[in-house]
C-alpha cells in the first residue's frame, strides 16, 4: 500500500482542451466507526504523525476527570462549556479570546507571563495571550495548580501532568506504549506522534465514547462527553471566524472538528440513523498545506461522500466559499480551480 495518495489538484489555464494541472496535493485518509473499526482508507492508514493541534481536546481531558469543570473558584466564577472549548482551540486571537485566557488565569492568581507558549503577532498586538494555544497552557496551568504540582516545568515531557495526557492518548487510542512518539510542539509542549488510524479512533471516541468501550469507566465517558458538547456548542472558541473547524462544526450537527499544523486535520460524528457508531476521521496532507487549500477541499469532500453535508441551500456564505472550487488571485479574478481527486472506498 503507498503511504500517500493524490488528493488534491490545482489547475490554471489549458493547452487546447485540456486543463493544465498546476500542482498537487498528496496525503492520506483514515475513517473508523466507533469501535475503531476501518471504515474507509486512502493511503496508508499506519503512517505516523504528529498529532499537533489535533490532540487538544485530549490534552483537556485531565481538567475534567479531576472535576475542575465543577469545582468552586473564587468570587463564585465558574467554569463554563465556552472556556472549555477555548481550553482545547487553536484560536484566532480575537478580542473575545484573548479577555476570556486572561480572566481563566486571574482564577488561580497567574498572568500571561507565567504562560511558556511564546508570543504571536495578531494586527498591531503581540503577547502569550494571542498566541493560538494560550487557552490550552492556561488549562494546564490551572490543573498544576489545583494538584499542587509546579508550573515552572509544565512544559517538559517528564512532568506528571504530561506522563498523564500521554497515558490517556495510548489508553483511548488502543496502542501499546512502544507506539507512542513525542517531539517538540510549536507553542514549546510536548507533541504526541501515533498513526494516523490512532488519531480517527481517538476522534471517535471523543464523538462517541458510549461505542468506544468505556462503558466500565463512567468518568472518562463523561468527561468526553462533556469536551464533546463543549466543542460542538461553542465553535466560535474552537477556531474563529472564517477558520474551518469552525465552520464545519457550525454547519454539520453533530461534528466536531480540529485543525492541527502541518496539514492534519481531524473530525469526529456523533452517532445518528447513518451512522449509528459514529465516525473518526483523520486527515494528513503531506506536504504541510501552509495555504490550508488542501484540508479545506478534503475535509469538505469526506463529508460530502459520506453524506453529512447539509443541502447545499442551507450552507452558510462560509461554506459556500470553503467549499467552491474557483481559485482567484488577489483582483478576484478566477484564475484556476481547486479540485478534490479522491473517492472514498
């Protein structure tokens, strides 16, 4: 089996008839129900990735299987499905963001310079905060503090709290321990490297845990559960505006999405008349995707064969342009087209 396979086509202009293929992108797709079950493949779905952004909701799971989602805080603040979502997003550093980190520290007495993510430029501002990841080292944070465990190492692979996220990412996906590869994120923490077959099954665990055989573990159930619902309610804070996951969660009930760097993408379905196990979805785009044309044309396409899309009248406008095929250049002028090559089996 070739590890990747053609997914993606750009085209501009033709000689004669025939349209002139500008690029490609190439990649692979993994699609499992529930149980982990392969449901359809494209390219080799044992390659391994880095999880990146992709692992978020994951990283999270601790905060809820500690009860912190419930726990009193001061000033009778408390911790809503919105911070939540924040907690597990790649956001886009809008105003709405950024005020909700800092009142999320303020609760256990930190600031933006007790966060390790590095600052990021968003307009004219540049600071921890509007960096895309701050709200998940503000989750981890918060959980440091709660369990008396220092801040000041969070980041580092031999932490408890990372020993911790990284048994729970073997545990949900079903791989031994020998599977499992760790490097150096972006934002400084530790990013997990497992197939891409382990990153749909933790996906569909995520969207449907009652399948995933968790039935002798209420807590963890729930807990997903929970990040489940938070993401689904509130994909303003998962992404922002005019960001795929955002969009997607938006349009199709039911889905969660997660843009992770370095062209991953993933997205799990909740179980519904269709699909009555649910589904993981896993996309990897090989050479990066920095454009974000390629996920965006494939993750649009694997939901449009599998039939989750909505009747095209229904789409709002940022589908509607997500999903149009025209590549236009800086005038607006259509100038190519952005075509999907891939059917599903």
């Amino acid at each position: 089996m070739a590890s990747f396979e053609k997914l993606v086509s750009l085209s501009r202009g033709r000689v004669g008839h025939v349209e002139c293929v500008e690029s490609e992108h190439c990649g692979a797709i993994v699609i499992v129900d529930g149980r982990g079950q392969l449901v359809s493949s494209l390219g080799d779905p044992e390659h391994w990735i880095s999880l990146r952004s992709t692992a978020k909701p994951f990283q999270l799971l601790p905060f809820l299987l500690l009860g912190l989602q419930e726990a009193e805080w001061p000033e009778g603040e408390t911790i809503s499905d919105a911070d939540l979502a924040l907690m597990m997003s790649s956001h886009a550093g809008e105003p709405m963001h950024v005020e909700r980190v800092r009142r999320l520290l303020a609760l256990v007495g930190l600031s933006e310079d007790d966060l390790r993510c590095g600052e990021q430029r968003v307009g004219q501002n540049t600071s921890t905060v509007h960096n895309n990841c701050s709200g998940k080292h503000t989750a981890l944070l918060m959980i440091c503090r709660r369990q008396g465990w220092p801040i000041e190492n969070y980041l580092h692979p031999d932490h408890p709290l990372q020993h911790w996220i990284a048994r729970l990412l073997l545990n949900l996906s079903g791989r031994p321990i020998e599977e499992l590869g760790v490097g150096v994120d972006g934002c400084s923490l530790p990013t997990y490297i497992l197939s891409l077959s382990a990153l749909a099954r933790l996906y569909a665990s995520l969207a449907c845990p009652e399948e995933a055989g968790l039935a002798n573990d209420p807590v963890t159930l729930n807990a997903l559960s929970i990040l489940f619902r938070a993401g689904t309610s509130h994909p303003e804070f998962i992404g922002g505006a005019k960001r795929l996951d955002t969009t997607l969660i938006r349009s199709v009930p039911g889905l969660f999405a997660k843009t992770g760097a370095e062209g991953v993408f993933a997205m799990g379905y909740a179980p519904s008349e269709r699909y009555p196990q649910g589904l993981g979805i896993a996309i990897k785009v090989t050479d990066g995707d920095s454009a974000n044309r390629a996920r965006t044309a494939v993750a649009i396409e694997v939901l449009r064969q599998l039939q989750l899309l909505p009747e095209q009248s229904l789409w709002e406008a940022e589908l509607a342009s997500m999903a149009s095929d025209a590549l236009t250049n800086l005038r607006g002028i259509e100038v190519g087209r952005v075509t999907p090559t891939f059917a599903l089996s």
